[in-house]
C-alpha cells in the first residue's frame, strides 16, 4: 500500500469536502429532523431575538389535545424554573404539532427543557431550539454568559468535530484549538475551552478576517467566511466550524488499455453494514482529465472502494458495479484500514467494460421561443411526481441559459421525463406555469449499443 498527499483547493478560505457539507449540516440540525418537516437552522442570537419567550422548566403532565387548532393542537404543562425572556408564569402551557411530519416536538413528563416559544399561544416546534437539559447547551451558555452582555460587543463560536459514536456519526468538542480574529493591524486570540466555545468581547465595530489555528490531522468539514462583521444592529456575532478529520484516500481510474476515464464516479462505503445505515451521505468523488480521485475529510474506519457501490449504473455512470482489486462483491473486495489523518495512495482501478448508453436532447422554453431561466429535467421509472420507486432518478441534468438540457441513459432503459420549472426572469415571477403537453413525457430505449439521440422541445405556457 502506497502513502501519498492529495491536494486540495480553496476558494475564499471556504472549504467544499465533497459531500461532507451534508454530514456537517445533519448534525447540527439532528434534533431537528422530522418526516415531512423541513428546518432552516437559525443562529442563536437571531433565535433569542425572534423568540417571545425562553425558559427552562420541567414538563408535568401532557394535556388533553385542543382539536380546534390543527397546527398545535398538542398540550403540555410545565413547571418553569427560570425564565430569560418574556412574562412566564410559574406554570405553563406549552403546545406543539402532534408528530408525525408536522414539527411537534416530543416532550416526555418528568424531563427538563430550554424552550424556546416562536409565536402566540406559546407554541414551540422541533424547528425552534427547544431542547432537553440533559448535558451540556450551546444555547444555555450563551443565554446565561453571554445574552445579557449588551453594553459589550463580542464575537463567539463552537469549534466541535465529526465522529463515529458506535455505529452513529456524533461530534466532539474541540478544546485548546487558537481562534484569531485580526483588523486594522490588530490581531486578537481566544481559546477555545473545555466545551470548544471561544469568545472575543469588547470588540469594536467593524470588519474582522478570522482564522483558526488547525491540528494536522484536522480539515474542515464545512464552508465558512473568513470575515466576520460586527454592527449596531447585530453586536452579538456567532461563528462556528466544523472539523473532521483529515484522512484521504486517493488512487486513478483507466480502461482496458490503461488510458485515464474521465468524469467517473467512484465510492468509498464503511464496511460496517451498521454503519452504512447511518451515513447522512455517500462517499463520491469524479475523476478528473487524468483519471485521478481523492477522498478528503474521511473519518478513521475501514472501508470498500470501488464504482456505483450506492446505486445501480446510470447512464452518466455506465459501468458495472466493482470494487478494488476489481471483483463484484463485498467477499472479494479489498478492506482499506484508515487511521485518523491518514492519507493513503496509489489505488488504481481498471473498468474493463463500459455499458451501452444513449441520448436525449432538447430544450425546455416558454411558448414564444425564450429560455426558462432556471430549472432541471429527470428521468425516472415513475409517472408520478416522486418520478422513481428507487429515490432516484436514471438521470438527472440542470437547464442551461437557452433551456437545453442532455442526458445519458442505459441502453433498453425506460422512463418518464419529468421537468423542473423555476424562471429567474423578473418578468415571470409569481406566476404559476403549466407544461405543454401537461403530462410527464415517456422515453422509450433503444437496445442499440450505438449512442442514439433524440431530439424534442418542450414548451411551458401560462
């Protein structure tokens, strides 16, 4: 096994990790996440702000529902032990959805909460920062040091790591990691304590560029801004990273005759089925001119290598599945052991066959011959709006300026077109669209090795 360095690119001091954004993301919204409910995450100043009331209390008994409110109709009474906004009694009634898709959060009698209630009638959701005391809270610490410090401006942030807990990705706090913020010269450090929290306090108003100090065998797990703005309207800022460990794997990709692919999709998948199952995101990464890959931000485990490892060949993926050293199956396939921070090289996988593909071309435009502006086109097995029994499409493409689009499907592949509408164009805005024809156009194969095209233009009318 060779040891080698992959390199990778920056851009404004953000950093894209393939796919580890999603890890990142998932984690901090875990305790937010609900069938059908969707959750923008809000920083905690903001949330304090926009919150009538925040509390802590102890949930004593659950209510009868009240059925005249269907968004809330879930009832809770809670003893409240201290309050740090709004007019709370000692007692009060807390209501929610009832679960189930529609962000109702799940109190249970007898355990203690940080409420947060985000409108009238003192109702909270899963999409507030309610949450249950039984550890450390961000949010409690900021409240109970931070909140009330408003003749002072200040700059605060949690520096916590991506890490398998059991067969579950978790996070860790960092300690002792150096955060410089610098300005007019100036440069100012803090150190991040015991719970990875680090604040600067008494800062001017201004513009501040910000950096951290970071171990080796660290990388970031996620984009962030290397300036931070302090003003009178937003004097409390919060600015967190996520880390991950640094492990990379990184090999080539050819054909039969030794000759780079280019643009091929190539998987990394934790050997632990367990473990798979709790994967936020699949490990992928294309192949660049030259055939090379390299995996960045991959957390210490064992792991399987190889092509279409996640889901059957596409035709923008059209080979086989095959794991290193090119075999078909988990049996046969070669385990790579990675330690934290390890960067391991010189993987070469040959792809001996590539499937028959072929073709579909057009464009999508409104009636009088303009681009759309904005939108995608899909494939899937489906007629129906979630266009594949599988979760994914056979193909999938963005539109171009002009509208047109071209995507690669398996030979003898069949499927239903499904278009994607969103003008951009000012003009268009807030007007409801409807295709012509209206429904999902059927694309039927052709079992031909040869690359086939058609050629179609779908208009939209309003």
């Amino acid at each position: 096994m060779k040891y080698s360095i992959c390199f990778q690119a920056y851009s404004f001091r953000r950093v894209n990790l393939f796919r580890v954004c999603a890890l990142a993301v998932v984690l901090m919204c875990a305790h937010r996440s609900a069938e059908s409910c969707s959750c923008g995450w809000i920083l905690i100043p903001e949330h304090v702000r926009g919150s009538q009331k925040i509390f802590i209390g102890s949930v004593v008994t659950a209510l009868a529902p009240d059925t005249s409110d269907i968004y809330h109709p879930a009832r809770w009474k809670l003893s409240v032990e201290r309050a740090f906004k709004g007019n709370v009694e000692r007692e009060i009634i807390v209501k929610s959805g009832s679960g189930g898709g529609d962000c109702g959060y799940p109190f249970t009698i007898g355990k203690r909460y940080l409420v947060f209630t985000d409108g009238e009638g003192n109702s909270t959701t899963i999409c507030t920062h309610t949450q249950e005391l039984s550890g450390f809270s961000y949010d409690l610490y900021y409240l109970e040091h931070l909140h009330n410090n408003s003749k002072s401006n200040f700059v605060f942030g949690r520096i916590q790591e991506s890490v398998w807990n059991g067969s579950v990705i978790g996070a860790r706090s960092n300690p002792g990691i150096i955060v410089s913020l610098s300005a007019n010269g100036q440069v100012f450090e803090a150190t991040t304590d015991s719970n990875g929290i680090y604040v600067f306090s008494g800062l001017q108003a201004g513009k501040y560029v910000s950096s951290i100090a970071l171990p080796s065998h660290l990388t970031f797990a996620l984009w962030y801004w290397d300036t931070v703005t302090i003003t009178k309207e937003n004097p409390h800022v919060q600015q967190d990273f996520w880390l991950v460990a640094n492990g990379r794997i990184s090999g080539r990709v050819v054909d039969g005759d030794g000759d780079p692919l280019d643009n091929v999709e190539i998987n990394i998948m934790p050997t632990d089925s367990i473990r798979r199952r709790h994967v936020p995101y699949d490990f992928t990464d294309r192949t660049d001119k030259n055939g090379a890959f390299c995996f960045r931000g991959v957390l210490p485990g064992e792991y399987f290598l190889g092509v279409n490892l996640y889901q059957e060949p596409r035709g923008d993926n059209p080979f086989p599945v095959q794991y290193i050293p090119g075999v078909k199956s988990e049996s046969q396939a070669s385990r790579i052991q990675l330690a934290k921070g390890d960067s391991i090289g010189g993987f070469q996988m040959t792809l001996q066959e590539r499937l028959p593909t072929y073709s579909i071309e057009g464009a999508v435009v409104f009636e009088n011959g303009e681009p759309l502006g904005g939108g995608s086109v899909m494939v899937g097995d489906s007629v129906q709006e979630d266009f594949s029994t599988r979760g994914f499409g056979f193909a999938f493409q963005m539109l171009d300026s002009t509208g047109h689009f071209r995507l690669n499907l398996l030979a003898g592949q069949e499927g239903w077109l499904h278009v994607n509408a969103y003008p951009r164009l000012e003009k268009y805005r807030n007007r409801s669209y409807s295709l012509t024809p209206p429904d999902p156009i059927k694309i039927s194969a052709f079992n031909s090795g040869k690359q086939l095209q058609r050629v179609m233009k779908i208009k939209f009318h309003n």
